[in-house]
C-alpha cells in the first residue's frame, strides 16, 4: 500500500466521521417531534424568556430579583391558574427561607441566607397526591448580565409546561411541584431553603433540575441518581430527542469543572434522586453581558420542552415514584447514540461484561503470542517490544506537544486559539500527529529495518489491542462507568481483526483489506469523535474563566494528544504498512510550523467583540476600601483602590495598552496577618487567581469565657445583599463550632474559614457566634475576624473612578464591576 493511497485514506476517514458527527449534532436541535402537533409552545416559552430578560440583572437582593421577577411569575402562574382544567388543583407558595450550610466547593466554606425567594407551585390531581415529583429552575443571575440561559429559559420553560399540564384533561397519579428559585447564583441557597424547611418538600421522591453552562443549543443530561437506575429508565422512554452521557456525569463529579448545581443540594441534603440538565453551547458568553435571550434559539426551546415535558409526564404517571427509594440499587451506563436514542443498563451489568471482553482479549493475544511454543519466547520479545514502542510513542508525543504548549504560555500567546478553535488543531494536532508518525518511522528505519512490513502491522496492532484491554480492566476496577469506552475499543477492533484475518496475513496491504479494517472499527472510531466533540464543546470556553493559575494552553494540548492517540491507536500499523511516510511528515511539520510562527507572531488574538458571535475576555473589577483594627479597636491602618482579577491565564497583559496604568508590575500586597490576605473576596477562590491592584459594613461583638474555651458573639448590623466574612485564629488557638451550618466549621484551602452571606429584602440583622479553644496567655487576641461588603447593584454599585476606568475598557472585554468595604477586627 502506497503512502499516496494509504495516508489520504486514513485522513479522508476520519474527515468523514467528523461531518458526520456535525450532521448528527445539527440534527439534535433541528429534528421535529415524533408525531402530530406539540403539546409544549416554544413561541409562548420565548415571550415568557423576553418578559423575565426584559427586567434586568437579577441579583439576590435587588429589587428586580425579589419584586418584579416574582411579580410577574406570580402574574403568569395565576393566568395559568384560571386556564386550568378541573382534573388538576394548583397552589401557589412564597417562600422566604432562613439558613445555613457547609459545602465543600471551592475548598470547602459556609453559606447563610436571610429571607431570599422561592416561588413554589404545586400541580396535583383534585383530590390530592402523597408523592411528587420536582422541577427546579433559578431566577436569578450573576451580577450584570440578563441571565437569559442561566437560568431564565430553564424558568420560561417551565411554565409552559405548568401551562400545559394545567390545560390537559388527562389528571396526573402524583404532584408535581414547580420551583422557581430565587438564590442559585449564591451558590445553591434557595434550594437548600426549599429542601430543608418547605412542607412540600416531604413529598418530592425524585426531580428534574434545569441549568446551563452555556447559551442555547442542546440540553445534556450530564447527572443522575445517586444510583436509582429507574430514572435513567425513564429519560430513556420518555426523551424524545436525547442527549445524555455518563462521562460528563463522571468528568462534572471529578471536580474539574469549576461549577456546582442545585442537584447537589437535593442529593445531599434531601437525599432525592433526580436528574440534571444543562445546556451546553456557546459557553464563551456564558455569565457574561451577552446572555441575552436573542441568542437562544426557538428550536432550542422547543427541543427543551419537548424532552423535560415529556420525561415529566412519564415521572407523574409513574407507579415507581411513589417507592422510588425501593429502586436505589446501583449506578447505570447511559449514552446516547448519535442523539438517535439512549442505550443504558446497570454499573453491575456493564461490570460483567467489560471483564469478560477484557477475557476474551487476553486470550485471543495469548494465544498469539504463545504459540507455537517453540517461538513464544521471540514471540513475547517482539510482542512487549512493540507494546513499549507504543507507549514510548504516546508518552514522547504528551511531553513533545507539552513543551510546545509552555513555549506559548511563557511567550505570553496563551488562549491564541480562543477565538478561532482550528488553530488549536492545527497547531497542537498536527505536532502530535507528526511526533506519533517520527517515532514510529524511526523505529522502523533503525530498529526493525530488515523485519516483514505485514508482521510488524500485525503485532503493532496486537500491541494496541493489549493497551486498551490492561486500560479497560482498571477502569473498571477503579468502578468508573465510562470504562465502556474500552469496551468499544476492544471489542469492535478484536472482531474485525478476527474477521479479516486472512487479509491481515497476506504479504502487502491491499485496499480491500483496508476498507474492511475501517469498516469493522467504524463504531468507536465515530463514537470516539461524537464524544470528543461535546467534550471540547463544553471545556473550551471554560477556559477563558478557570482563573490564572491554570495554563489553558497544556490542558488544551493535553486534551488533543489524548485524543489524537486515541484515534491513532489502531492505525499505528498503516506506519509499519505504507511504503512511506515522508510526506506525510513533511506536510504536518510545516503546517505545525507555519502555525506556530502565526501564533507567535500575535496575529490570532484570543478575544472577539464580534456581534453576532462575541467571546469577550472576563475582568472583575472591585472598588474597595479597607480598614485594619488592633485589638483595641483602633484603625491601625486604611486604603483603597481598585481590584483586578482577569479571569483567565493571560491576567491584564492584553489590557494594558488600552490602559497602561493597569499592569503586572502593580500586584496587590498580601497582608499576611489577614485571613485571605486582607481581600475582600466574594467566594475562596484565591487559590485560581494572581493579583492585580490599581493606584459600609458595621460590625460589634461580645465575648464570654468559661475555662479555656471563648464564645465571641458577633452582630452585622448593617450592610449590602452580599457580605462575606473571614476567620483566622490565631496561633495556639482553635475554631472548635460555631453557630452555622450543622456546628462543625469547615476550613478552605489555606486554612482559614470563609462564610459567604446573602439576603433578601428586609433581612434582620445577621447574628452568630464562633466558639475557639484558646491558650492561657493571649495578650495578641486569639482570633482575627474580617467583614467584606460587596454592592452589586443600585446607587452604591459604583464609584465614579470605578465608572471611569470600565469606559475605557475595550469592547472585546467583559468587565463585570461592583464597589465593597473590607474590615479586619481582632478579638
């Protein structure tokens, strides 16, 4: 087989899988419903989306979160209300919850919320029901920006969907109880309230949950249960156009996406099982200025309401809701095909069967290389040899394409492939592509120069085969659902190879045999590639907001070396087949180099003020003030100034020559005596952040002692919607329980305790205690105590200087803004 018939083959494969991943995705959002006229309006959801987007920035606490978005979803519900059929009874509930909670997000810290909003609507058959069934969406938004995909549409679809249930003649076997949530953006408060304190709350045996991590486009259900399979069951029967995937779920739980949900809350505090969705596309606009609901497209919707209306229905007929803690036995493998339908079956099932391909692999390669007996010897030599060489090639690949990745980053191009994706494939994907191809072409040069071409592309394929079996057999011991992927991997190749076995072992390559080799691995190949796609859908924009201690540019590069890897796997052999691979190097190279002098060069800039298509850079800027108390109370020392925090690895860097006095050589002293270096953050996420630095809250305490322990009572008397305060005790002393959460303080990296605080509309004043286990002698105080308030809307929100200096931001930036004290106290 030639280079010039095998290598175009191999790429015009691949491409074909590419376009046809494409098509399917399209066709995810364009397919119509199964069968007549749809029950759920995607028209009537928009109205309600432009309504909701049309009132502003939601924030906790501002007027339009807790007045006029809950007027007028009270409006509609009450509108719905009179529609209703007589088959349903609807009430309605306004809730404003008090209370606390520890979570181990971002490090570990405390919430409390005083008197925020939970509108919550109960549709039930008329004669009642015991059990019901949750859907839960947010009203609130992040601090400047509309919200419409997070979380407005997820609330325009629901009440459609209350409207349509509402209308139908059909009466439903159990409630269904609608959450509009006033406090998700406060990190997951409203539901806890919901959960922990509603009477209804005793009723919910499972529940839907409706988010996004991106604008629009499709809906992936990316969590489920804990465990109870049924409800995986019932997306399965009841989605009509399904997009689902356990590997998101096992990538979301890992930790590395820096993101919570409400499903958390309802998993660990309610002990509910449910099922989480969120839409996923265009996350560059995600929490940004540009989430408005214009960009949300209709199909978009109707797709939406299509699929949670229908998964819905079928929970609220459900004979299994009512027991739904019967039917907790074991975590389900669940994918979608193509988004055609969803194949799941039970964790123990999938178990069973990756052990017994993983089996029948180790077997069949035995048997290869153990017989004849006479040669298993040299059969074993040349068997490990070509398993070596391929990790080998794998591992000189990561760190050759990672070296590349850290030139970028230390150059000061970092994210140069933000804007225009293809550079990172043209860049990182063809210097792996190259580097797999050198090391294996060098090796046949040099080692097996005198060897037969056809026996070393049959051990070379061997070799491939091994490493995913040894991969599949750990992953699923490590219990990882996703190990199914291996199964793929193994099972369609190992099949192929046994079908084609006599091609396999004729001297040459023919082109019958390679189209018999790419048809029979056909499966995970375009599996693989659909996979790939939403992976790098949803992880690319997450990128530009991951903070600056990470560099994009290795965990991108990283991502596409194990990717390419992946697909090469069993086309290491067509190396070992082709005559020769000159070309093909020769061409990667200098599309590689080309690209690399382009990158360096400055000319693809990461960000884009693009109307149609923005993917603006993130800037928090705070307008603070501080003040440092002794432990007399005097004020020791005071400043201000504005706080900037880029919220990716290229810090302010492209900023500054829009305005030069914004640079790296002005960084932000770390007060070392402080908790949190003395800076007012709103959430413990110093550890993603370098510092940046241009140049009211009323606290009193108490303090009583019994013995070496000292209880300091602590009264906020007075401050904003969003406060967050910060503990240190001092050395020789402990923080032993406090007043929130369940009693027990939770540390945040680093050490020190962080409380976050929001508030709804006329909150009482905040009171609480720290109890601290203290030494003998502490003429220094035993605990420091700050207080930051943060003012993220109305008169206060800023300055006239903060004001300023976002005019003369550039307009590929997103600059979000906000004004707040920070008081350090010690006790």
């Amino acid at each position: 087989l030639s280079e010039g018939r095998g290598a175009p083959l191999v790429l015009l494969y691949l491409l074909g899988l590419r376009a046809l991943v494409q098509l399917s995705h399209r066709q995810l959002l364009s397919r119509p419903s199964p069968s007549g006229p749809r029950d759920f309006s995607a028209p009537r959801a928009r109205d309600y989306l432009d309504n909701i987007t049309a009132i502003g920035p939601r924030t906790v606490g501002s007027p339009e979160n807790e007045v006029l978005a809950v007027n007028y979803l009270l409006e509609q519900i009450r509108a719905i209300e009179r529609e209703s059929t007589d088959a349903h009874k609807l009430s309605v509930d306004i809730q404003r919850p008090t209370g606390s909670f520890s979570i181990d997000f971002l490090g570990g810290f405390t919430s409390y919320y005083a008197n925020i909003t939970n509108v919550i609507v109960k549709l039930e058959p008329r004669n009642g029901a015991e059990h019901a069934v949750l859907s839960n969406c947010h009203f609130d938004s992040v601090p400047n920006t509309p919200g419409a995909s997070d979380d407005a549409v997820s609330c325009a679809v629901m009440l459609e969907m209350l409207n349509t249930l509402s209308k139908s003649s059909e009466p439903l076997q159990h409630a269904v109880i609608f959450l509009f949530n006033g406090a998700e953006e406060n990190i997951l408060q409203a539901s806890h309230g919901f959960i922990t304190q509603h009477e209804w709350a005793k009723s919910v045996r499972a529940f839907i949950n409706l988010e996004a991590a991106g604008v629009g486009g499709k809906e992936l259900v990316f969590q489920t249960g804990p465990e109870n399979p049924w409800l995986v069951q019932a997306y399965v029967v009841a989605a009509q156009h399904p997009f689902a995937s356990v590997v998101a779920q096992e990538i979301f739980q890992s930790g590395i996406i820096p993101a919570d949900t409400d499903f958390r809350i309802y998993r660990d505090f309610g002990n509910v099982p449910g099922i989480d969705l969120a839409f996923i596309e265009n996350g560059y606009i995600y929490h940004t200025k540009y989430d408005t609901s214009d960009r949300i497209l209709t199909d978009s919707i109707q797709r939406a309401g299509d699929n949670i209306l229908s998964v819905l229905k079928y929970l609220a007929t459900s004979d299994k809701l009512a027991k739904s803690f019967e039917y907790r036995h074991g975590n389900v493998v669940f994918f979608d095909v193509l988004g055609l339908f969803v194949l799941a079956y039970p964790a123990r099932v999938g178990t069973i069967m990756n052990y017994i391909t993983a089996a029948i692999a180790f077997l069949y390669l035995s048997k290869r290389v153990l017989q004849p007996k006479t040669r298993a010897v040299h059969n074993l030599k040349k068997f490990f040899t070509a398993f070596g060489l391929t990790l080998l090639s794998w591992i000189c690949t990561l760190v050759a394409v990672l070296i590349v990745a850290a030139f970028v980053s230390l150059i000061g191009r970092s994210l140069s492939w933000y804007t225009h994706f293809y550079v990172s494939v043209f860049l990182y994907g063809t210097a792996a592509a190259a580097k797999l191809i050198l090391v294996h072409t060098l090796a046949k040069k040099f080692f097996y120069k005198n060897v037969n071409e056809q026996y070393l592309g049959d051990i070379f394929f061997d070799a491939s085969l091994m490493i995913w079996s040894i991969a599949l057999a750990v992953i699923t011991q490590m219990g990882l659902c996703s190990a199914f992927i291996c199964t793929l991997w193994v099972a369609f190749p190992l099949l192929t190879k046994l079908m084609i076995h006599k091609e396999f072992s004729q001297k040459g390559a023919t082109m019958k045999f390679v189209m018999m080799y790419m048809l029979g691995i056909f499966v995970p190949y375009l599996y693989m590639m659909y996979l790939s796609w939403t992976v790098f859908e949803m992880f690319t924009p997450i990128m530009g907001r991951s903070g600056s201690e990470i560099l994009p540019d290795v965990v991108l590069a990283g991502f596409i070396v194990v990717i390419t890897m992946i697909l090469s796997s069993y086309f290491i052999n067509f190396i070992y087949l082709v005559k020769s691979t000159k070309t093909t190097l020769i061409t990667l190279t200098t599309v590689f180099v080309v690209t690399l002098i382009l990158v360096c060069s400055g000319i693809f800039f990461p960000y884009s003020s693009d109307a149609a298509n923005p993917k603006p850079k993130r800037v928090f800027l705070q307008h603070m003030s501080r003040r440092f108390h002794d432990l007399d109370g005097n004020v020791v020392k005071s400043d201000s100034g504005i706080w900037i925090n880029g919220f990716d690895y290229n810090g302010v860097s492209h900023i500054t020559p829009h305005v030069p006095e914004i640079n790296d050589s002005i960084r932000t002293p770390c007060e070392e005596q402080a908790p949190f270096c003395g800076l007012p953050w709103i959430l413990p996420v110093h550890f993603m952040f370098r510092l940046n630095m241009l140049l009211d809250s009323k606290i009193s305490g108490c303090s009583t002692s019994t013995g070496s322990y000292i209880q300091i009572c602590i009264l906020v008397s007075a401050g904003p919607s969003h406060m967050s305060l910060y503990v240190r005790p001092h050395e020789g002393s402990s923080l032993s329980t406090w007043s929130l959460g369940d009693g027990t303080p939770v540390a945040s990296l680093g050490g020190d305790y962080f409380v976050f605080y929001s508030h709804g509309l006329q909150a009482a004043p905040w009171h609480f205690w720290v109890e601290l286990m203290a030494p003998e002698k502490h003429s220094h105080g035993i605990v420091s105590l700050a207080i930051a308030a943060h003012y993220f809307f109305g008169e206060d929100q800023k300055s006239p200087q903060l004001s300023a200096l976002l005019e003369r931001f550039p307009s590929w930036t997103f600059s979000s803004g906000w004004s707040c004290t920070y008081d350090l106290f010690v006790f």
